[in-house]
C-alpha cells in the first residue's frame, strides 16, 4: 500500500537553529499537509499546498514556517529559527485530487528543540 | 467544519463489538464524517467516512443518524492493536482536517 515517507524520524537541535523536515508523499496526490501535535495535545492544522502554492495557512505557521516542494517528489517544511515550544511530532500529509478526500499520513518526524 | 463532540475516553474487552460515539449537531448538509484513529507513537490513519447512508469496509462500519446530527463508529470485534485515539471529524471536501481532542479507546485482553 502506498505511504507518505517523512524523514527524519527524530532530529534534535539548538534553539535558534534552522530545521528542514522533509516528506516524500504519495506519488499522484496533488493536496499536501503538514500538522503538528506538541506531547500530549491535540493534532494541530499548520498548512495546506497545492498547485505549488499555500492554499491556507493556520496561527501557527508564522513568518518563521516555510514550504517548499522542490522537486516532483519532495515536500519540506522548514523552521527558520526554532524555538522551544517547536518541539513537537510534525506529521506531513497528502490527498488525491477531485472526489477522493481522505488524507494519507506519514508517521510523523519528532523534533526537540534544546 | 462543525464540532463534533466524543467521550474522551472508553474501554472494551478483546473480541467484543465497540461502538464509539459522535455529536455533530452543527453539522451541514454538505459536510462528511470521517474517521480517523492514532495508534500510539503514529501518525493519524484513516478510518471510515460518510455522507447520510451507512458504511461498511474491512476496517470498521459508521453509521449515521436519519438527522445527521449523530454517528457511531462501531469495530466489530476489538483487537488490541485497535487501543488507539478516534477522532470523528465533520470535513468540508477539500478542505483541511480539524481534530479534536478524540476519544481513547483502550483494549483489555
């Protein structure tokens, strides 16, 4: 069964460090997501891409948050200058285009900011 | 989307039917329910969803009030592999997914 493939599975860094997180999603959706769940909370919204550009965006996803997809297959979110309450599991999603809407998640990349 | 509103937590014995509820009063008439579950440590995975008719597939079936203002997801014999966070969402086709905070199901043997 296809999968959306996220690496790195774990990444610890420096406070004020920039950190890509990288997605490969499944290779004929045309929706991409990405959402964040700090320990213990909810599974939170951050941004939605299409077409090569954000469709929407949520609180979170701040002038400090970027998306990227670079190339055919990849799909990024980068963190310019993380801060402590970054750390958290960032899962990536992606959906086919037209009727089907059912979201495909990766098994997420958990970061800890120091 | 609508909220929907789920117990926050249920437990069920191995091999026994689990019916796990949902309130969505708010719901409009254009708006699916889906189901999605978070195995510890993973990300969310897909479940079931609907419209106004029940559903059945090999994971699980949802079935839908006449009003739409409530469903029930039922798992017909609990594993323990089925210990997890269920979330029902009510989703606008093609736009995000908004979760809540789900109800957790734990699985005695």
């Amino acid at each position: 069964e296809p999968e959306v493939t996220q690496t790195p599975s774990h990444q610890v860094t420096q406070m004020g460090q920039e950190v890509i997180l990288r997605c490969v999603p499944i290779s004929n959706h045309l929706y991409f997501y990405w959402y964040r769940q700090i320990l213990g909370q909810k599974v939170e919204f951050l941004v939605s891409f299409y077409n090569n550009e954000i469709s929407e965006k949520s609180e979170i996803f701040d002038d400090q948050f970027s998306v990227e997809r670079p190339d055919g297959s990849n799909f990024t979110l980068k963190i310019r200058s993380t801060k402590l309450e970054d750390s958290a599991m960032y899962f990536c999603a992606s959906r086919p285009g037209g009727g089907a809407n059912v979201l495909t998640f990766g098994a997420g990349s958990r970061l800890t900011v120091l | 989307d609508a909220k929907t509103t789920q117990p926050n937590s249920m437990e069920s014995n191995e091999e026994e039917p689990v019916h796990l509820p949902c309130n969505h009063s708010t719901i409009s008439g254009t708006d699916y329910i889906h189901w999605y579950r978070q195995l510890p440590s993973q990300g969310p995975e897909y479940v079931i969803h609907g419209l106004t008719s029940n559903v059945n597939n090999r994971m699980a079936s949802l079935a839908i009030a006449e009003d739409r203002k409530s469903s029930t997801l039922i798992l017909h014999r609990a594993t323990l592999r089925d210990a997890a966070v269920y979330y029902c969402i009510s989703y606008n086709q093609g736009g995000k997914l908004i979760f809540g905070q789900g109800t957790e199901l734990s699985v005695k043997p």
